[in-house]
C-alpha cells in the first residue's frame, strides 16, 4: 500500500470529490461504442440467471471454463446451482 511523507497509509481525499479524477487530468476519455451492447446483454444475463434453469445453464457453463480451479468461481458456481444456499455457511 502507497504510504505518505509521514509513514501513514495514502487516503483519497473524498472531501473534494470533484477532483477525484484530476490524476487523469489531459487524458483523453476512452470511446465506449459497446457501452449499450454491454449493458443490454448484462440485463438480458441477470434475466436469465433469475430461474432455475438459467442459473443452472449459466453454472454449467461456467464449470467447463479452465479457471474453475480458482475457490470464488466454485463457490459461485456452488451458489448458482443451490439458489444461493453454500453448504457449511
């Protein structure tokens, strides 16, 4: 963690929120031409996700996926497949 001159750990400075973002001062801001594409297709997944058989679908596909060997992803997957009851929580 970035520490200051004095040693303590380096804190955002929220009482100015405004100049939150003035580190990127003179850059200029990215073209987000899939921004509606994305948030159609996230909507239309979270849809899907809310039966049975989508969050069954969604649980299946996600356990072919190489990455399975990570713990956050089998417990997802766990969650999906359960209705959001984890055995041993």
């Amino acid at each position: 963690m970035p520490t200051t001159e004095a040693g303590t750990p380096f804190r955002w400075d929220l009482v100015t929120p405004d100049q939150l973002g003035s580190l990127l001062s003179g850059i200029t801001a990215p073209n987000l031409w899939f921004l509606d594409d994305l948030l159609a297709e996230a909507a239309a997944l979270v849809a899907y996700g809310r039966s049975r058989p989508g969050r069954h679908a969604l649980a299946r596909a996600i356990s072919r996926e190489p990455s399975l060997a990570q713990p956050w992803l089998r417990t997802l997957v766990t969650e999906l497949n359960t209705g959001g009851a984890v055995p041993g929580r």
